[in-house]
C-alpha cells in the first residue's frame, strides 16, 4: 500500500556560543521583510474599464452560522432592453473584498492587446454579470450562497427566456460549480444552459509547502500589513483549506498533507453530496496550462532561493518528486533551525498548468535574490483545471504527463481548452478567449 503523502520538521539547536538576537536584531529582521498578506494575485486592468449599468447587493443563505455577502455588477449589452442574455461570471481565490471594476477591466482586455472576454460577450448580446465576495477567503460553501442569489435574481430580472451561462474564474468556477449543482438537488431550476470555469482547480491547487511553512512563521517577526492582515492569513483561511491539495496548518506541523484540512474533506464530502457537477447544463472548461506534457523548466529537489540574515535564514527548493523524506528548505531565527522534508508528494511546481509567482512573491517579501526563470511554480495543474476524472485526495494520476483525448472525454468536463503555453494562472490569452466566444455561439 502507498505511503500517503506527508511533511516532517526536524528542529537543530545551534551552538549556544551563537548567542541570541536582542532587540536591535529582531527589529532588523523585522525591517527586513515585507508587510502583508501572502500568496495574493490581484486580477485588475490596467486602464478603467466602464461602469457598470447596475450593482446588486447579494446577500446569501446562511451556511453553517456564517452568513456571506457580496455584489453583482451588472454590463448590459444594450442598457435600453436591459437584461436579457445573462453571463453569469464568479470571482476567484483572494484575500478580502471583490474588486469588480478591476475584474471586469481585466477580462475585457486580452494579453495581445486586442478585444478581452468581456468585449467580446458584450458585442454578441452577452449581459455580463459580474459576482464578487465580500470575503473571498472564507468558506466555498458560504460564498456558494451568495452566487445563488446571484443566479435566481438574474432569473427573475431577465427579460425573456434566454437561458443563463454561469462559471467563474479560479475559485469562482468551484463556488459556481457547487452553486448550481447544490440547486439541481434542491430541484430549483436555475435556468442554465452552460457552464464555465476559467483555470479553475477542480481538484486542488498548489502552494509549496514550504513556502507555507514560511509564511507561518515569518509572521510572527513582520508587522502587520495596513489593514492588520498577516503573512499567513490567506493560507490559513477557509478558502485556502478547502482549495489545496496539500496544506499544513502552522510551521511546525507534522503529518498527512492531503487531508490535514477538515474543512476539505467536508467540502468534498459536500460536492459529493450534491452529484460532484452540475448535471444539467453544457459544461466548459479552459486551463492556462499545456496538455501535451511539456512543464516548467524548475528542477525538482534544487534551490529556489536561499536567503540568509545574521540571526535568520531560509531556504526554498522546488518540490522534489516523491520519494521518502525528500529535502523542501528550511529556515532559522536565533538558535533554532528548522529543515522540512517531504515524502510522497509530487513535483508539482514543474508540471503543467496555470503559474503563480509563489517563489518569487515569497523572495521578495524576504528580499531575497532569486532567478526570473525560478520565480513562477504551477497553482493550478492542468489536470485539475480540465476536471480529469481522478480522486481529489489521492491523487492517483500523473500530473506532469501529456493529457489524452480519452482522458478529456472520461471527465466531469464536456469540453476543455488548454492554453498554448503554460501562462499566468487566470491570463486572459487570445487562445482560451476566442475558443470560449466560438463555443458559446453553438
């Protein structure tokens, strides 16, 4: 039987004659990394995208106690019929508030320059409606509510009976996924003809572990950023639990990745619970990664930065591939060190699939020097964006190797689109925007 993946810390006491840092040195440590939550990607355009006609105020049903908010934003295609032909579209995984002229100014530009998503829905009759969160970070579930609200008032404003298409982009296109299958179980019609995720991690996305480790306990040294957020605080949240594949819940944790989060393994109990998709609807998916195989050029096991302070130090590597108790980094502050091992947890920052500048968000807030071609690891494989048809825990697929049309075919998928290059997780290429526009239009 496979040993199920897990991480280790060894902790080192260092010589005493080393001393310990006073004062003077941890506010020098404390001076020398950067404020601020973690691991955020900010999807925002870089020119002012147009108001939006109307703004919803959503309110979602309760989940578990918490009950979430959030707002539409609503683009009519023409403003003189109002809405007609809803596009339906959930923003993604982030710390705090949705900023929805950003999200909107981004998807209406493409990486060439040319007409984005947006432009060219809006063209076609498309109504854009745009749902943030009020709180991307906390639960899936909660958030679910919210975008339901979402959808049943697009039902009941529409003028006419053009059926809906609704998705999202990151964890949008999971929290939309969950939304309309937990209607269909309800027997609530939600008027849908077609869904869509955007370089959404069907089946988990990846933070190294390491550089998780890291953002615990830096932490503690770091002020907090403007608004009182911590390093850590976007790892830790809800959202993070329930989206990664592998999470640890502090620096010093030891013991199975994959199912450390309880909060993951209810939400995947509850997407069982509600049928795992949608069935109704047309279901369309686009990853920012390649299928034929080809990965990022980050070898396995070797150094991705390695900083060092007079009392601190830390040290990232690129994620070796399995394996027993593989070297990851470490760090140190005073006289204790702290080294990570890994064992049976895949090369996952290599394989193919929609990037994160993780290494290199983590090295500047360290200031620390680091490569321009080690800065970006895969966030969401290109496996788990096309919604393959393996088990979200163990994870008993290759995820660096080419995807066939078999195996596209077997999915939770109808049809898939991958990027021609492994690009930005959520980039909005000419490729994947044209293919969606193409496949809307059938």
């Amino acid at each position: 039987m496979a040993q199920e993946p897990r991480i280790d810390v060894a902790l080192t006491a260092l010589s005493e004659g080393q001393g310990e840092p006073g004062k003077s040195e941890l506010a020098e440590i404390a001076d020398s990394l950067t404020p601020g939550v973690w691991f955020t990607s900010a999807l925002s355009g870089e020119a002012a995208g147009r108001a939006a006609d109307v703004t919803w105020e959503l309110t979602g049903s309760p989940y578990e106690g918490q009950t979430a908010t959030g707002q539409a934003a609503v683009y009519y295609a023409n403003p003189k019929f109002g809405l007609r032909k809803p596009f339906i579209f959930a923003d993604g995984f982030n710390y705090g508030p949705s900023d929805l002229p950003g999200l909107f100014a981004y998807f209406s530009t493409a990486a060439d320059g040319g007409p984005g998503l947006f432009d060219q829905l809006l063209s076609r009759g498309y109504d854009i409606v745009l749902v943030g969160f009020t709180e991307r970070h906390t639960h899936i579930q909660a958030n679910a509510e919210v975008a339901i609200a979402a959808i049943l008032r697009a039902v009941a404003e529409r003028k006419g009976d053009e059926r809906l298409t609704v998705g999202g982009v990151s964890m949008g296109g999971i929290i939309t996924r969950y939304a309309l299958a937990k209607l269909e179980t309800a027997t609530v019609d939600h008027e849908t003809a077609t869904y869509l995720s955007f370089d959404s991690p069907h089946n988990g996305a990846w933070i190294p572990l390491i550089l998780q480790q890291m953002a615990y306990f830096f932490e503690g040294f770091t002020p907090a950023g403007p608004d009182g957020v911590k390093q850590a605080d976007l790892i830790r949240s809800p959202a993070a639990q329930q989206l990664l594949w592998a999470w640890v819940e502090d620096s010093k944790y030891e013991g199975p990745v994959a199912t450390s989060s309880q909060l993951r393994k209810e939400f995947l109990a509850d997407l069982d619970r509600v049928g795992n998709f949608p069935q109704i609807p047309r279901k369309l998916g686009v990853s920012n990664g390649r299928r034929d195989g080809v990965g990022l050029p980050l070898p396995a096991g070797e150094v991705a930065f390695d900083w060092q302070a007079l009392f601190a130090s830390a040290t990232a590597r690129f994620q070796p591939n399995k394996g027993e108790k593989q070297p990851v980094g470490g760090m140190h502050l005073a006289l204790t060190v702290r080294r990570t091992t890994t064992t049976e947890v895949p090369a996952l920052d290599a394989v193919p699939g929609g990037t994160l500048d993780s290494f290199g968000k983590v090295a500047t807030a360290l200031k620390a020097k680091i490569s321009e071609e080690y800065r970006s690891g895969t966030f969401v494989p290109a496996v788990s964006a096309a919604a393959l048809d393996f088990d979200p825990v163990a994870w008993n697929i290759d995820p660096a190797a080419a995807i066939t049309e078999d195996q596209v075919r077997n999915g939770h998928l109808d049809d898939v689109k991958f990027d021609d290059a492994n690009t930005e997780h959520s980039h909005v290429s000419r490729v994947l925007v044209d293919w969606i526009v193409e496949r809307l239009a059938r």
